[in-house]
C-alpha cells in the first residue's frame, strides 16, 4: 500500500507545483496588463512535451541528466516534512539531509547539460554553481538560529516547537527571515537572480539542447523544486501544523517571489555574488548575533 | 492520441526566429495588446524546445540555409507559418537573384497568411485556424517534409550546396 | 617483534625491488608479493594493545614501541592505499628506485604509527619525508626540483620544529616517551605542544603551511600521488591524535582558545583551499587545492575536540583517503591515455573511457560530500558538533567550504569528461587495468560506508570513548546526537527508488536518437567538426572579477618578501669575507677583545 | 542667407576657387546647387583630390558609389564627401572603363572606403589595387557575374536558379527606350 501511497504523494506535489507555475505566469501577465494563460497552463505544456515523437540526445549521460535531476528534487521532497505530515520514512527530515539533498538535482542536470556541449549550456552551469557559492551560504546561516534556538536540528521538531502564532520563527527572528526570503530568491532562480536560465543570454541555458520529454521532466523538477524550496522555508520559519497551512504558506511565499520576479531585470553573475555577500550577509549575521544575545 | 492533439494544440511554443520584415508584426502580437500567451503560445530560445516555426516575410538565400538546418532541429511534430506574400511567389522580390519565390519548395508550410506584412489580427487568426488543425489531426506538413525529404533535399541543393550545410545525423 | 618483521618485509621488498630494477616483470611481481604480504600480515598478526613494547635503554634513554588502536586503522588505510598505488604505477614506464623509494617511504610510515617515544617518532617522520622527497624530486614535471625543494624545505621546518620540542619536553620530564605533560607549570607546555603540532600541520597543509603541497602532489609521478596525497598525509591527523590527546589531554581545559584558533585555521584552510581549487586550470593542481580543503575539515574536527567530532574528523580522514585518492586515481588514467593535465585541451571523453567516468562521477559525489556515498557522514557529524559546541560562525564557514567542493568537483569532471571531443582524443581506449582495478576497489568502500557507516564508526569510537565521553547512539546504520538523528541507508534506498521510478518515465515516452557533435544549437550557424565548442578553461573566470583584490593576495608573497628580506642580508654578511688574511686576522682579535669585555676581565 | 535675390554661396564659391587654384586644368569644378559641388577628375588625380579635400575640412567619406554606363563602357565611380563646419557634400566622380580596369584604393586616406570598395568589387566587379579582402562580402557562394551590372540579366537566372516560369515575357516586352536623362526611363 505504501508504495502506491508513496506515488500519489509525488503526483500530488508536482500538480500542485505546476498550478504554482501557472499561478506565476498569470500574475506576471497581469502585471503586465495582459490576460495570460490559463492555470493549468503548465501541464498541459508538459503533456505536449511528453508526447512529442522524437527528440535528440547527445549521449547517455545528456539524456540521464533530467533522470537525475528529477531524482534529486524527489528524494528531497520526501525528507522534507509538509507541515506535520511527514513523509513516508519514520525519521523526521534533517536540515543537513535535505540541504545536501537539494544539490542533487543541479548537479544532475550540470552533468547532463555538460555532456551536449553547447557552450551555452557550460556558460549556465558554471554561473548557477557560481551563484550558489552566494545564496547558499546565506540560506544556511538564516535558518541557523531557529535550529539552534530549538535545540535541534530536525525540521520536524522545528515545526512541532513553533505551534501557536507567537512562536514563528519568522516573528522571532525577523532579520534571518528577510536574510532568507533574499536567498530563496536566488535559490528559486527567479528574476534578479534568473542568471542561469537566462533566455536573453544564452538561449535558456542548461535547457538549450534539451526537447520533448527531457524538457518535460525538466518541467517537472522545476516544479517540485518551487514546493520544496518554499516549503523548507516555510517548515522553518512557520511551522505549519497541518498541510494546508503548510500549501497555503507556501503559496504566500511564492506569491512573494512572483511579485519581485515579474517587476526586477536580470543580475550579471558577478553583482549577483557580489550582491549576496553585502546585505544579506549583513542580515544573516545579524540574525546569528541576536540569537546569542537573546539567549 | 487525442489527448496529446489536444495539449499540443493548447500549448505551442514558437521559435523566436523571425527572417523577414515581419518580424515587426510579432511584438505587439507577443505583448499586451494582442497577447497570443493566453493561446499557450510562447517564444523560446532554440530550436530543440519549440514546435513552431514563423517564416515572416521574405527568405534570401543565406537565411534558407539557416531556417533549414534550425527546422532539422526541431523535434517532431513541428510546424511551419509563412508571413506575407513573399513566402507564397517571392512577393515584390520576384525577380530578384538572392530571395526564393515559393517556400514550399524547400520546407513543407502549414499555413501561409497574406498581406505583406499581415496585421497582429491575422497572425492571432492564423494561431487560431493552426490550433484547429492540430486538435483536429489535420496539421502533418512536417509528415511530407519526411516522407519525401529527398525532393526537399534536390530542391534546395539547387539553391546553395546541401552537402556542406546539412547535418549528418545517424537517423 | 611481530612489527619488526613487518619493516623489515617492507624494507627487503623495497631492495630487492631497486636490485631487479630493470627486469620490470620480476620486480613488479616482487613488489606486489611485499605489498600483499605486508597487508595481510598487518590484518592478521597484529593486535592492539599487544605487548609489542620493546623498550631498548639506550644511556638511560629508552626507545618504545607499540601498537594501539589508532594506529592499526591508519596502518590499514596506508597499506591499503599503496596496493592500490602499486597495482596503478605498473603502466608507469618507473624504475627499482622509485620503488624502493616508495617502499621506504610506507616504512616510514609504519614506523611512525608503531613508535611510542618522540626520538624513533621523529627517526621514522624523516625517513617518509625523505623518501616522498626523492619521489617528488623524480616527478614527471620541469618544475618537479623546485617543488621537490619547496617539499623539503618545509618538512625539514616542521621536523626540527618537532625536534626542538622533544628536546624541551625530555628537559622538562626526563623522559622522551609520549606521555602526558600537561601537569607541567607555566606555559612551557604550550610551546612544547605547538612545537609539536607544526610538523603534521605542514603534513596535512593547513593553511600558512600548504605552500608545498600544490607543487609537490602535481609534479610527483601520477600514481605516487594518490598515495601521497591519500595516505601519507594521515600520518598528519594521526599526529595530531597523538599531541592533541596523548601528549597534551588536559587542553581542552587549559587552553580551550588554542583548540578555537585550531579550528578557525581549519575551516579558513577549507574555504580559502576551496576558492583557489576552482580557479586552477590544471586538473592535478585543482584536486591538490581540493586535497587540503578537505583535510581543513579534518582540523575543524579535531579543533572542535568534542567526542563526535573527532569521530567525525577520523572518519573524514578515512573519507579524504578513499574518494581524494579515487580522484588522483583517475586523473591519472587520463593522463595515461592523453598525456596532458591541462583542463582545456581535454573534453568528451566520457564516450571513450566511461569506466573513469563514473568512477570521477563518484568521487566527485563523494568529494561534496551527497548523501550516499562516504563524504556525507562525517561532515553531518561535523556540523552537529560544532552546533552543540555552539559556534554558529564556525558553522557557516565549515558550509561555505562545502559549497566550494561543488563548484571545482563539477570544474573537474566537465572539463575532462563532458563537452566536445577533441581531434586528437578520437582513437583513445579506456585507462589499462590497473587504474580501472584500483577506481573499482575504491568505489566499494565509497558506497558501502556511505550506507552503513557504523562498520567504521565503531573502531573509532571505541578509540576516542577511551579520551572523551561519548554522546553519540549509533549503531550499524543511523546515528542519533543530541541535536538530530539520520538513517544513511533509507536516504540511499529512497535515490535508487527515484531513479527507477524516473528512469521508467524516460524510458515511456518516445524515443529519442543520437545527435552528432556538431548538431548542435548553435544560433542555427553552421560549424564544422573540430570547431572548437568545448568551453574548459576559464570556466569561473568571471568569480575573477566578483572575489576581485583579495584573490591576488596570497603567502606567497609574503614569503617572497621575506626571502628578499633574508638575501639582502645575505649580501652584506659576504660583505665581511673579503677574503685576504688580514681582515680575518683582525677579525679573530676583535672577537678575543669582546669576549674579554664580557668576561670582565674574570679569565 | 536670401542677399539681395541671390543664394549666398559663399562657402561653395570660395572652395570652387581653392580646388581651381591648386588643381588647374587637371580637375573641372562646377557648382550644381546650393551645398553641392560636383567635381569631374581623372582616375590618376582622384586619390590626390580626396587627400586635399580631407585636409581642406571634409572629414566625413559619406559613401562611394558605382554607376555602370553600359553603352559607354565606362564605370562612373562617385566619392561622396561631406564637410559639418560648411555644410557642404562634394561628389568627386572619375570614370573607368568596365572591363578589367582596377582603381588605386582610397582606404588609407578615409577608413570607411574600406567596406564600400568590397561591395561595389563584389557588385560590380572592379578590382581595387591595395585592398586587403577584396573576397566574398554579403552574397554567400556566389558563383556567377557580378549582379549589379547592367549585361547581368535578372530575370534569365531568376527563371534558371529559381525553377519559376517568368510570365512577364508573354504579358510585356521592353521597349529599347533612348536614354532621357536621370530618371527618365521607367
């Protein structure tokens, strides 16, 4: 039972992951003043993509890349405990786990895309790894202090300490909030930090010889990486309780990133780090210094 | 099958190639005033990732070779649009010695709009007539491009040297 | 005596190796015999804890000898790596002397874990720096003698640091074997223990001492290299065991902000090692960097000194030795193949040597340490440690490290294997035997204690429960600290799990056919076949402009100014022999005079 | 700059007199109209005007331009300069017969011929001496006559390349009108 259990729950996230996609695309429209498309936009996009007849691959490991990639974003998605309902496995989510867990996947697909040999998609997998050297750090040091404030290091306890409204994470500690908000930013890749995938530039990146289904399993890491990463922020900073708090927490946070996405131009890479390491690090620090005064 | 026709005729995704000078028509098309997105139609970077080929306007030589090589590029099924009368009999290039006359020729075209240089309405109208067609089944141009690739192939080595520009794939 | 015998098979296999140098089957089959005869002596004969102490009184200077735990686990990854070593530098065209060098410098090795006094301590510390300096000293590379120099040049700084230490602490305590002094006044016994220290920090290139170690592991021959750099440089964190708990228990209470600066200079090591490894454009000198960023960790392990994190640092080490060596390993089988280090003159040759693909795939997986393999364990432990010892700053730092190993893992393996083929690398083959041998050997332990890292965590733990308390549950496949639990083997299940289930969706849905090289998206231009598109070097050239000044500072040239410093005064000391007896005449009375001056007339 | 009825020229006049003074008889000046000057030179005495010109203050080469009077057998090449502080454009033509006659090339007094000398060679087919890629410049593989002259029939290879039926044939022929002047012929 548990493994058709196991496969509803990924089916559910990627369709909700999707119809987040679509969300974005239609707020963006609108701020465009322009309709857009329907919601469920997206996955029709991924049914067409899957169903194209034959696509291209340049080798094994260029057409293993998506497999990867998807793998890696699914694997994190079942450590990462969706308000208090947890995944399958009897241990609770660890922070380190599902950080080192999130790499998988852009590792996954640098590999893939490395192996097409498109210069364009070299020039992209070298910026996205490079970017990561600037939200990275500062996503970790932004949700330090919950963990060391809680005395753990499991998310799952994290959430079951932040029960009632004055216990968020986010109302605690609001500097390391704002720190984290800006590196979920990056880590999202959205606008001002949508260097990797950037179109103008290098025609989509890591995805430029990438069609069909590859793209389409592309399409759905995309997705079910918009629900892990906000929601390993939303599991720290808001301890959900149940798991519509948890979707609806997550879609607040997305919203938030829409907004900021739709109206910001584009970071050349080197600000972009730059960038990381002013601000935000102040703010992360700040965070980690009101923890040891507030103790 | 009638599912994908369905999801492939909602969601086609245009190659942001335009040759001609149609490629004027296609911003206000794109942006808030006419807005082909809500159709599911949307501009990407390269070949591999679109379905939906826009010839706008007249097509020299040097850019055939192109357009041929990005249409191999692209996966199947994929479709063609001609913009203008200059795709149909060469337009008000006919008697030049660089611009091709008649694009079917060399890639097998869905549907040719006229007008030189038809209006945003037109190409929302063109969107909407392909979108028809492909729901419906009707819309295997890129079927004759393979079937009879070799008669493609005469045609266009007349125009410029085939050999050195197409790509050898083991198919 | 059972020790005795084992130098001495090393020792012999090392001659009789240089004798039937130029037979190259025999020796190789001598050698080989050595080396196996040695590891499974070493698994078998030898115990912990056994009376091996053979005490020799000397003028009432007595030499020891024994064997403790500790020391049978480094001597098992020593041995095991130099099998691996051994069975890989066969395809090397070497002769009997770089052999019998790097048979002489595993005795030194040995001799360094069985030594229980500082004087054979140190006898057994030189003979391996020695021995791994001839080696360097024949490296492949035009550079290889000023390395080789540089090499030297700082061992030599580190063993007479170690020296003068022995020296003040037999002053101190009468006697020379390895016992505790941390009962002694004053702070005397912070000099001695940092005397001590410096050596392995130069062995293990923490940061102001790393200068040699980019140079020497890139001009030593190839496979030496992944003994090099994957075992001898144990012998360090072995040292650091060895001051850190036997020479001086008590540090953590007298000294507590030595073991905080210890560790800062780790966690400094790693990021900074880190940031210069993904600038390199030379594979061998990129996996040097990584090679110390790495052992950084280990430092930040030991600095930490809380029961878990020396487990951690321990494991780590074991870790470094299996995916570092994995690593040099297979860099060296493309050298092999390629005859070139340089970054961008490789590219795509995944299609012709896939085997050291996916054992670089691997090792690279391992090197950031990914969940399922062996890089993961040790540094989740690391971090819990250094949470519980509540030092959030060092925590960033220690992660920021980490997320270099991404970026100069991910360099490594795109500019070798991934990209566009060369004209010239069409016809390779896949590396020879021995490389493939030794990278599938390596890759077992990379899983299996990935998985299950208890098989190894026991041994450790029971050495370090002897010095600290313990806090952590562990058992054959999770571990729960006070902080957080994981089960290794579920997250392992879980990829696999995925990866089929994806698979399964890629294999549904259409098919898809092979494109050529130049079938590519390239603005629909048209290229030819060897148009160059592989984009390998430079490739985080632009992190140039983003890290800008601080990048071009480096010891270096701290170190070149003061060598100027020391040849300026160079100069003027010649100045004084100017070389016709009446100077020197007259300098000997002056000296005469001054020595009466002092004397004050007292003769 | 309406005196007394009369275009002021004062600008065109005064250099109409430099060129004659320094030039003589070699070159024929002649105001056509108000910021225009036209000046007819030999082909040995064009480089030398264009270097007196650039000197004078005409620092801006607008274009060169090539006109092929078929029935004269002549190539008519046209320098067209322009000065900002006179405003005032000057077109220096020479003229050299169509086949095989090569022209010294210009770019080491104005830079910018460097692109118009490769068209018109590309166009027209006249060599310049001293240019470094004459080659292949905008039509790719091009293997036939250079397509600008007149003795190039479009339609002929339109039919040939472009395997289309010309209709125009049948429809309407060409009369062999005289030539009228600039613009005449329709």
């Amino acid at each position: 039972m548990s493994i058709l259990y196991f496969f509803l729950y990924l089916l559910l996230v990627t369709v909700i992951g999707l119809l987040y996609m679509g969300v974005a695309r239609k707020v963006t429209a609108h701020i465009q003043n322009r309709y857009g498309p329907p919601i469920y936009q997206p996955i029709l996009d991924v049914l067409k993509l899957f169903g194209k007849r034959h696509t291209v691959t340049h080798g094994v490991m260029h057409s293993l890349g998506p497999v990867i990639a998807y793998t890696g974003i699914a694997s994190t998605l079942l450590f990462l405990p969706l308000g208090n309902h947890t995944p399958l496995l009897h241990f609770k989510g660890d922070l380190f786990v599902v950080l080192y867990l999130l790499v998988v996947g852009p590792l996954g697909m640098a590999l893939g895309a490395g192996e097409s040999s498109n210069p364009n998609a070299t020039i992209a997998m070298a910026r996205a790894l490079s970017l990561m050297l600037g939200y990275e750090i500062i996503f970790f040091m932004a949700t330090l202090p919950v963990f060391y404030h809680y005395h753990t290091a499991s998310i799952y306890k994290v959430i079951q300490a932040q029960g009632v409204f004055p216990h968020w994470g986010a109302i605690i500690f609001p500097i390391s909030f704002l720190a984290a908000l800006f590196a979920l930013q990056g880590m999202m890749g959205e606008k001002p930090f949508e260097i990797a995938i950037a179109p103008h530039e290098i025609a989509s990146g890591p995805m430029v010889e990438y069609g069909g289904k590859y793209l389409g399993l592309l399409q759905l890491w995309h997705a079910v990486g918009i629900i892990v990463e906000t929601g390993l922020l939303v599991d720290i900073f808001f301890g959900p309780q149940n798991i519509i708090w948890f979707f609806i927490g997550t879609f607040i946070v997305f919203y938030v990133v829409i907004l900021v996405n739709a109206v910001m131009p584009r970071f050349r890479i080197e600000q972009a780090v730059r960038f990381y390491w002013g601000i935000p690090l102040l703010l992360a620090i700040l965070g980690i210094l009101q923890v040891y005064i507030w103790r | 099958m009638k599912l994908f026709n369905f999801s492939q005729s909602r969601s086609l995704w245009m190659m942001h190639f335009c040759t001609g000078c149609g490629a004027m028509e296609m911003p206000p098309t794109m942006t808030s005033r006419f807005d082909m997105e809500r159709f599911g139609i949307i501009p990407m970077a390269t070949p591999r990732q679109s379905d939906l080929l826009l010839i706008t306007g007249y097509l020299t030589i040097k850019t055939l070779k192109r357009v041929v090589r990005a249409y191999e590029q692209m996966p199947t099924p994929r479709y063609v649009l001609g913009f203008g009368s200059c795709t149909i009999n060469g337009g008000m290039y006919w008697d030049s010695y660089n611009v091709i006359k008649k694009l079917e020729l060399y890639i097998p075209v869905d549907i040719y709009i006229n007008g030189c240089m038809p209006r945003p309405e037109a190409i929302i109208d063109a969107f909407l007539k392909l979108r028809e067609m492909i729901a419906k089944g009707e819309a295997n141009a890129w079927k004759k491009y393979i079937e009879n690739y070799e008669w493609y192939k005469k045609n266009q080595s007349e125009v410029f040297d085939v050999e050195k520009w197409s790509i050898k794939n083991e198919k | 005596m059972a020790m005795f015998l084992l130098l001495l098979i090393i020792g012999l296999t090392g001659l009789l190796a240089f004798i039937l140098g130029p037979i190259k089957v025999l020796r190789n089959i001598i050698s080989l015999i050595g080396a196996i005869g040695g590891l499974l002596y070493f698994v078998f004969k030898i115990r912990p804890g056994q009376a091996y102490a053979l005490n020799i009184k000397i003028y009432n200077v007595h030499f020891g000898t024994g064997m403790s735990a500790l020391s049978i686990f480094f001597g098992i990854i020593l041995l095991g790596l130099f099998l691996i070593f051994l069975i890989a530098s066969f395809h090397e065209d070497n002769d009997g002397a770089y052999y019998m060098f790097s048979f002489f410098s595993l005795l030194g090795a040995l001799g360094v874990l069985f030594a229980k006094d500082l004087i054979s301590f140190f006898f057994f510390f030189e003979t391996m720096s020695l021995f791994s300096f001839l080696i360097v000293l024949k490296g492949n590379g035009e550079t290889s003698h000023r390395s080789a120099f540089k090499y030297v040049m700082w061992s030599a700084f580190g063993a007479y640091a170690f020296l003068l230490g022995t020296f003040l602490k037999v002053n101190y305590t009468h006697s020379v074997m390895i016992t505790d002094i941390s009962y002694l006044g004053g702070n005397i016994k912070l000099w001695i223990l940092i005397l001590l220290l410096t050596p392995f920090m130069v062995k293990t290139a923490l940061m102001p001492f790393h200068l040699w170690a980019p140079g020497a592991y890139t001009d030593s021959k190839d496979t030496y290299t992944v003994f090099l750099s994957g075992g001898l440089s144990k012998i360090g964190v072995f040292g650091y065991f060895i001051a850190l708990f036997n020479v001086f228990s008590q540090i953590a209470v007298l000294y507590p902000w030595l073991l905080k600066v210890f560790a800062y200079i780790g966690a400094i090591t790693a990021s900074l090692a880190g940031i210069y490894a993904f600038m390199q454009d030379d594979a061998k000198k990129l996996l040097a960097y990584s090679s110390i960023s790495q052992l950084g960790y280990v430092a930040v392990g030991f600095g930490v000194y809380s029961h878990f994190s020396v487990v951690a640092a321990l494991f780590h080490a074991l870790g470094h030795a299996v995916f570092e060596s994995l690593l040099f390993l297979v860099v060296a089988g493309v050298y092999y193949r390629t005859k070139t280090h340089d970054l961008r003159k490789m590219g795509g040759l995944i299609k012709k040597m896939p085997l050291s693909f996916i054992g670089l795939l691997f090792g690279i997986i391992a090197t950031s340490g990914i969940p399922p393999t062996i890089g993961f364990p040790s540094k989740w432990l690391l971090y819990e440690a250094i949470i519980l010892k509540n030092d959030l700053f060092l925590v960033s730092l220690v992660f920021f490290a980490s997320i270099t190993a991404f970026l100069y893992s991910y360099k490594l393996i795109h500019s070798i294997f991934l990209g566009k083929l060369h004209k010239e690398h069409e016809h390779i083959k896949e590396a020879p035997f021995g490389y493939g041998f030794g990278i599938v050997v390596l890759l077992i332990p990379l899983f299996v204690l990935g998985t299950n890292p208890g098989i190894v965590v026991k041994p450790i733990d029971y050495i370090v429960r002897f010095y600290l308390k313990p806090d952590l549950a562990y058992n054959l496949t999770n571990m729960t600290t006070p902080l957080g639990h994981v089960n290794f083997p579920a997250i392992g299940i879980t990829m696999t799990l995925l990866f089929t289930l994806s698979f399964i969706i890629y294999l549904i849905f259409g098919k898809s056919y092979r494109a050529a090289q130049e079938d590519n998206y390239t603005a629909t231009e048209w290229i030819d076949k060897d148009f160059g598109l592989h984009y390998g070097g430079e490739f985080y050239g632009f992190m140039r402009k983003a890290f800008g000044k601080p990048l071009t500072w480096s010891f270096e040239k701290i170190l070149n100014a003061c060598l100027k410093v020391v040849s300026f005064l160079g100069e003027i000391a010649r100045g004084f022999y100017m070389g016709d007896a009446r100077v020197y005449l007259f300098y000997i009375i002056l000296f005469f005079a001054i020595i009466v001056y002092i004397m004050g007339g007292k003769l | 700059m309406l005196k007394n009825g009369v275009l002021k020229m004062k600008n065109e006049e005064q250099i109409k007199k430099d060129i004659e003074t320094t030039f003589g008889e070699l070159v024929k000046v002649h105001i056509k109209r108000r910021h225009r000057i036209k000046v007819d030179a030999p082909k040995n005495m064009t480089l030398p005007i264009l270097a007196y010109l650039k000197q004078r203050g005409f620092h801006q080469f607008t274009l060169l331009t090539c006109v092929d009077w078929i029935k004269k057998g002549m190539f008519e090449l046209v320098y067209n300069l322009y000065s900002l502080d006179y405003n005032v454009h000057v077109l220096v033509s020479t003229h050299i017969n169509r086949e095989n006659e090569s022209m010294p090339t210009a770019i080491n007094i104005y830079e910018m011929a460097f692109d118009y000398e490769r068209e018109i060679h590309e166009m027209f087919g006249v060599e310049f001496e001293g240019h470094p890629r004459l080659g292949e410049f905008l039509l790719e593989d091009w293997k036939g006559m250079p397509p600008m002259r007149k003795d190039f029939d479009t339609r002929a290879y339109v039919e040939e390349k472009f395997n289309v039926k010309d209709l125009t044939k049948e429809l309407f022929t060409r009369k062999e009108q005289p030539y009228r002047g600039p613009g005449s012929n329709g």
